[in-house]
C-alpha cells in the first residue's frame, strides 16, 4: 500500500445523499410548530453545519424562533432522526464498492462529519457501510467541529495515520479548509452541498463520481505532495 494510507470522508452531500431525510424530518419538526414546509432544494442549502443549525434555518425560513423553541425543535429532530436514520437516504452510487476496493487496499477509513456522531453511526449502520471505517468523528464528539482541524485530526489519529499520509474526501467549503488547516490533502466530489463554488476552494483534485476515487488517489501519489 502506497501513500495515501489513511482516507477521510465527509458523510453529506460525499458518501451520503441524505437530503430527502433531512428535509422530511426538518418538516415534520417545523409542522409541529405551525411553519410551512421547505423544499427540498432549499434544505439541501441548509446542511453542512450540524443540525442544530439545520434546524435554526428551518425556522429562519420560516419566521424566526426563539432559542427555546429551536433547542426543542432540535431535540425533536434527533429523535426522529435516530428512529428512522435512513428511510430515504442512499449511498451515492458506487460508494459501497470503492470503500471495499479502498479497504482491499489496505488503507485506514474514517468519517468525520457536522452531524451529530449517534445519529451517523446509525445512519452509516443503517445503510450497511459502518464496517468499513475505523473511526467515526461527528459534530458533538469534541468541543469544536469542522472547519477547526480538530475533528479531522482526531480521525487521522484513531486509525493511526497521520496529516502526511493522509487525505480528506469532502463537498464543500468546510471540508477544504479543514483540510487545509489539518496540512491535509484535500479531494472534493462534485455532486455534494457545496455552498461556494468548487473552483474557489483549496482542493488538489476533484472528481464528478465516487468511483473514480482510487484512480484519483493513485494520480496523487505519482506526484509531489500537495
């Protein structure tokens, strides 16, 4: 096994097209509060920051709340969430398939993700891809979250790599610059929840489908370290 030996994935919007969940549970939350619904391409704008922030611009959306409400409302989410991880969220296509090929490989998989780390294990366990990685990193697991390069530090470091042998795989701004801070190298799928344009952030490569993941490593490697 060659450079990269450990692998780091984004959960959202990377291996994961949870939207229609998110925006299913946001509005049955916002119901019970008398708040219209918000579609789906519009919820999609809301992830990437945990969901207690998803929720807060739910309401926003929506008409506002008061801190009370979005604390509640945000419990509400979780459990709800936790009860039905997975009803209509999928794997991206090809994911399972590249995580084996990945793992075949010999490297080290680990998530590290916004979302909080019960609901992402039973979201990943759900959907069968649990057994693949190593470490598991949410949004509550340290006192800060991505962008700080906390969390994607604490990954690398559980299964035992470390930031030079190491790459993260994400969608968006937030994972480019935790990259970054990490001095990780950093890869972005293009089908994600980016919320600023992809050519504008700090990437050493991209890719429109997942599983082109190993050839693109396998360009990395041939080449300086970014």
């Amino acid at each position: 096994m060659g450079w990269p030996r450990a692998v780091v994935f984004d959960l959202d919007g990377t291996l994961i097209d949870s939207g229609p969940d998110l925006a299913r549970l946001l509005n049955i939350v916002l119901a019970e509060y008398g708040r219209s619904e918000v579609d789906l391409e519009r919820v999609r704008g809301f992830v990437g920051d945990g969901i207690a922030k998803l929720v807060e611009r739910g309401f926003e959306a929506t008409g506002g709340s008061t801190e009370t409400e979005r604390r509640a409302a945000t419990d509400r989410f979780l459990g709800v969430y936790e009860a039905e991880p997975a009803l209509l969220t999928r794997p991206y296509p090809g994911v399972a398939a590249t995580l084996q090929r990945l793992t075949d490989d010999g490297r080290s998989l680990a998530v590290c993700t916004n979302k909080a780390e019960r609901v992402t294990h039973a979201v990943l366990h759900a959907l069968g891809l649990d057994r693949f990685f190593g470490a598991v990193i949410g949004g509550d697991s340290l006192a800060v979250r991505k962008p700080d390069p906390a969390p994607l530090q604490a990954a690398i470091e559980r299964v035992g790599a470390d930031a030079g042998s190491s790459v993260m795989v994400g969608d968006n701004e937030h994972d480019a610059a935790t990259a970054k801070a990490a001095g990780v190298c950093c890869v972005l799928v293009t089908y994600g929840y980016a919320r600023a344009p992809l050519a504008s952030l700090p990437a050493a490569a991209m890719t429109d489908r997942f599983d082109e993941l190993p050839a693109v490593l396998d360009r990395l490697a041939s080449q300086p370290r970014p």
